[in-house]
C-alpha cells in the first residue's frame, strides 16, 4: 500500500469547496450513526481522516465517499460543527476531477469563469447554428397558423447532432469509469477479484441506479423521494431525447394520454418537483444538507431549471398554435440543453449519478472477493 503522504492536498480540497481541515477531532459520532456505513466502510470518518493525513493515493482508491448520499445527520448531529457531510460532498467534486483524463472536471469545479465560459460557448455556438442555417422564418411555417418544429431545422439534422453530442458525452462517462475503476481495483488496498463475481454482482448497478436504495435507509425518506424523482425525471427525459426523439419530438399533437405525452409529463413533474425541493432548502438553509453551496451546486440548478422551463414553454405555444413562440423558444431550450448535457453529465454534478452506484459495485465487488478468498485459504487449510 502506497502511505505517501500529499502535502498539496490540503490546498487542493480548498478549491473544490472545503470549508473546514481540522475541526474533526474524530468522536466517532458521525460513523456511529449513520444508517449506510459498515465494517469495510467506516465513513465520515475514515475518510476525513485520510484526507487530513494527506494520504491521497488511499482517498483515490476508496468508495467512502460515494456511499453517502449526505442526508445531513452526521452534520447535524457533529459536536464540533465539522460538517462531515459537506466535507465528503467535496471528496466527491476532487475524485471527480481525479477520474477525469481531460482535466475539464478540475477546471469547472474550481473557476467561475472556465464553467461559465463553457456554458456560454456552447450555448452560443446553437444560436449561431441556427442563425446561419435558419437566419429568417420561413413565412410558410406560419402561414397556416400551425406549428411545425421540424421544419426549423430538419429532424435527421438535428438527430445527427443528438447522436454525436451522445457519443462524445458516453465516451468521456466511460472512460472516465474505466478511470474509476483502475484507480480502486489495483490502487491502496486492492484485492484480487475473480472474474465470475463482475458478473455475480453486476445486477446491482442497475438496481441502486434506478431505486437510489441506499438512500431510503436514511431517516429523511421525503429527502429520497424528491431525489429519486428528480433523478428518474432527468433519466427518462435524457433518454427521450437522446435515443428516441423521432419519436417524441414530433410535429403531430398526441392525445394526452399517449405514451409520448404521459412520459414527458412524468420526468416534467420529477424535475420540477425535485428542483423546487432543492431551492426552497438551499434558500432557507434549515437543514445541513443546505448550508453551504458550491458554485456548481447553484449553476447546476439554474441550468436545469432553465432547460425545464423553456421545455414546458415549447411544448406549451406548440400545444395552442403559437409558432413564432415555438420556434424562438425552441432555440432557447437547446441553448440551455446541450451545454447542460455536454458539462454536468461527463464533468460536474450529473455524473455522480454514474460514480454512485459504480462504486457501490466495486465496494461489493471487494467485499466478495475477500469472502471468496477466505473460503479458499479456509478450504485449503482443512485439506
């Protein structure tokens, strides 16, 4: 195991939003009674005191922090005011950075200006899109009174685009998660995993992806509900748009009943809810959870909450005829869209909903492997 000791570390973890090193004096109490920790996995503590001993290559290789889902307790709950929950909130953007090979992660995480910039790029280089393929509306679009979507730019165009901004987006996830996944299986501490066991426990990352079942043993159970309906909304609605917008983004006007209509209507309400429950937290700060915001934590939620709102504005004057509306709004939501997609998935917040239940598989890939490898040094022994 490497036990050499970071002296940057310190310096680092402040710029991805650490407020406190050292008001930890390890009580134990955050540990004790959290609902998630467990004998391989003694967390707050274990890895707020890794990070103090400035040990950055065992920090790099653990799933500590990936195993909260910070419903606050321990930050309620600490005597000294550490807030433990924050600090692994931290852990989380720094091992971002660390999984990521482009080192875009570090970039956004720690300048205003680089994520800023970003957003403002990308969104910019749609409008021009537009602008330089579409400079007027067409008065034959309107001419009729109806509103034709398709006919701004053609469908198969924008398809073309979806799949490519896809590819890129799964291509960075990925590689990143392979990156994740070196760094934990042969980093501090790794144990020989045999090869059936990757495919023994591999139902488990669908199902902590799609239940956030963790989550629900935490005492705050409205806390997981409006998490996990503001995750499927984003999920399904990702995957309409992603995989099936031939299909949903149509020109004809369904029945509000048909699958379609009933699947948007459903990830709308997820989001919405979901967004209004972390505004109201973060702007009143009652719980600990909500105390402090990073400033990605605050463009995340303005840039998601942008990308509903203006997706509930097109589907709205495409609904009652407003074309002119449609169109201009239309433009808007993609401005939003494709820089929310192209930065929060592969680099900031979205991501972790890909880290999280990875890590909860390679934890229990371990946990397996040590039971696997004791049952054969015990096996061994009494033959």
């Amino acid at each position: 195991m490497n036990n050499r000791i970071d002296t940057t570390l310190k310096a680092d973890l402040k710029k991805f939003g650490l407020q406190s090193w050292n008001d930890c004096f390890h009580c134990g109490n955050c540990t004790a009674l959290c609902p998630l920790t467990e004998d391989a996995n003694l967390f707050p503590r274990n890895s707020i005191r890794t990070m103090q001993m400035g040990l950055k290559d065992k920090l790099m290789s653990g799933v500590d922090p990936w195993l909260c889902y910070y419903c606050g307790e321990c930050s309620d709950t600490c005597p000294r005011d550490a807030n433990p929950g924050e600090v692994m909130m931290t852990l989380r953007r720094y091992l971002t950075s660390l999984y990521d090979w482009t080192g875009l992660s570090k970039k956004f995480y720690t300048s205003k200006v680089w994520e800023l910039g970003a957003i403002l790029l990308l969104g910019g280089m749609v409008v021009l899109a537009f602008a330089l393929f579409f400079p007027t509306i067409n008065p034959e679009l309107t001419a009729d009174g109806g509103v034709r979507i398709n006919s701004i730019m053609p469908l198969q165009w924008i398809e073309w685009a979806d799949w490519t901004m896809g590819i890129i987006v799964a291509g960075l996830l990925i590689s990143n998660l392979m990156r994740m996944y070196y760094k934990i299986a042969f980093g501090a501490g790794a144990v020989r995993i045999p090869l059936a066991l990757y495919f023994k426990e591999a139902w488990q990352l669908a199902f902590h992806f799609s239940t956030q079942w963790k989550f629900s043993k935490c005492d705050g159970k409205r806390y997981w509900l409006w998490h996990w309906l503001l995750m499927s909304g984003y999920t399904i609605m990702f995957i309409l748009i992603m995989v099936f917008l031939p299909w949903f983004q149509t020109e004809e006007i369904f029945e509000v009943w048909h699958p379609q209509r009933l699947l948007g209507y459903y990830a709308t309400f997820g989001l919405l809810f979901g967004l209004t429950a972390v505004i109201i937290g973060r702007i009143r700060k009652s719980n600990a959870k909500f105390k402090f915001s990073h400033v990605s934590d605050w463009l995340f939620i303005v840039m998601l909450f942008l990308t509903v709102l203006t997706g509930i504005l097109v589907h709205f004057f495409r609904i009652y005829g407003m074309p002119m509306a449609t169109y201009y709004l239309y433009v808007a939501h993609l401005a939003v869209l494709v820089p929310m997609i192209m930065i929060e998935v592969p680099f900031s917040k979205w991501s972790h909903l890909a880290y999280r239940p990875f890590a909860i598989y390679f934890a229990n890939l371990r946990k397996a492997a040590m039971k696997y490898h004791e049952k054969t040094e015990i096996s061994l022994a009494t033959t």
